[in-house]
C-alpha cells in the first residue's frame, strides 16, 4: 500500500511540473492579442510618455501578462507594456500603485492583488505609456 501511494505521489509531482501545454499557451496569448487589438480599434498612437498624472486615470485593465491599459479622460487611453510582464489583472484583482507625487512613471512598481482577500499576485515595473486616441 505504501509503494502505491508513494508512486501516486511522484506522478502527481511529475505532472505539476511538467510544461504548459502548448496549444493552451498559444490560445492564451492568441486572446491576449486579440483583446488588446480590441481596445485599440479605431485609435491612433501618440508618443510615448514617462509619466502620466494619476487622477487622470479612471481604472485599468490587463491584455494578458504583456499590457495593462490604463482608462485616461475622455475616450483616451494609456497603454503600459512592463518590461518584464506583469500578472494578470482578470477576476477581480486591482492595481496597487505606491508612488511619492501625483505621477505614475515609468519604473515604478505596482501591485497585483485581490481587494476582496488581500492576496497578492505579483508585481511588476511600468514602462512607457503610450496614449491612443480614437480616430474620427
């Protein structure tokens, strides 16, 4: 009985490490590119910016690991790729930003985290912000 379970155990461990499978990774980025895509339909982008003030940002929203767009006034919005990716911001989770003006800048690290539990899921270092402004 013993060497059952312990045989059952090595091939869970097996399993949890094994690689992401493939075809769902490329899914998964397929509909992270589609849904930025989405959200730039229709605008045209500015030039890239260091800084933009934060009581001009209304919310934010991930495309994935790679963007987080960023809701400025009006219909204009920032996009943010994080050099190094960022987690995702789906399922409720928010943004929390720790900076020492009224600008969030490019390096500044932010948050990932449930508001609802407190659970933190990562964070990551902004880079530029590009704005996109709809065309028309």
């Amino acid at each position: 009985m013993k060497t059952i379970l312990a045989l059952t155990l090595i091939g869970l461990t097996a399993a949890s490490c094994a690689p992401a499978d493939p075809i769902e990774s490329a899914d998964r980025a397929d509909r992270e590119a589609m849904a930025l895509a989405d959200a730039l339909r229709g605008r045209v982008a500015g030039e890239p910016m260091t800084c933009v003030n934060q009581r001009d940002l209304r919310g934010n929203r991930s495309a994935g690991e790679g963007a987080i767009i960023f809701d400025g006034p009006g219909t204009l919005i920032y996009v943010n790729r994080p050099p190094a990716g960022c987690p995702d911001l789906d399922s409720g989770r928010s943004l929390l930003t720790r900076t020492s003006g009224t600008g969030l800048c490019r390096g500044d690290i932010v948050t990932v985290f449930d508001p609802l539990t407190g659970n933190q899921y990562g964070s990551c270092g902004l880079g530029d912000f590009v704005p996109y402004r709809r065309t028309g």
